[in-house]
C-alpha cells in the first residue's frame, strides 16, 4: 500500500510565480484587443467582457503579491 505524503509547503517562489501570471494575462489581453481588430461586434463584446475579467484578475494576483511579500519579509509565520 501506498502512503501519500504531504508535500511541504514551499512558498520561496510565491511571488515570482504571481508576477509571472500577471505577466502573462497582461500579454493575453494585448493580444486579444489586437484580434478585436479583426473580430465582429459579437466576438468583441465577448473579448471585452473576457478582458474585464483578466482585468480583476491582475487585481486579485496583485493583492496575492502583496500578501505573499508581506509573509515572506516576516518568515512565513
């Protein structure tokens, strides 16, 4: 029988990973209003309401980098 261990809680990279993420949805909606140009007023109602939601998203990951800084300078306590 196989025992499942916990995976211990590695939170060192927290920050870079959300950065990363923020990065990363940033390029999606650059990319995505470039596809606007080409999209019919359905397909850029669709890809403006996406790209609101990419938009609360930053904002979720950049309140996470806060947190997750604020942790790390105090030892992840």
């Amino acid at each position: 029988m196989v025992q499942n261990k916990p995976n211990h809680d590695d939170r060192s990279d927290n920050v870079e990973k959300l950065q990363d993420m923020v990065q990363n949805t940033l390029e999606n909606i650059d990319k995505a209003e470039e596809t606007m140009a080409f999209s019919s007023e359905e397909e850029k109602a669709k890809i403006e309401q996406k790209n609101k939601r990419r938009e609360q998203s930053i904002q979720g990951f950049r309140e996470e980098i806060e947190d997750e800084s604020v942790a790390r300078e105090n030892g992840y306590q």
